[in-house]
C-alpha cells in the first residue's frame, strides 16, 4: 500500500517536470519568435 503510494507520488512528480519543461520550451519558442 504504501509503496503504491510512493509510486503514484513518483509519476505525479515526472508527470509535473514534464510539463515544467515543455511549458519552458513554449516560453522560449515565443521569446525567439
């Protein structure tokens, strides 16, 4: 169970960076552009 747990937290937390990084790329992007 708590394992389980620490699972979801762990792909939450890459789900999260994930998107950080695009969102940043984005930024760039229109920053260039």
């Amino acid at each position: 169970m708590i394992l389980t747990a620490l699972a979801l937290k762990l792909k939450r937390q890459a789900h999260g960076d994930f998107k950080d990084r695009h969102f940043e790329a984005t930024l760039i992007v229109q920053a260039v552009s």
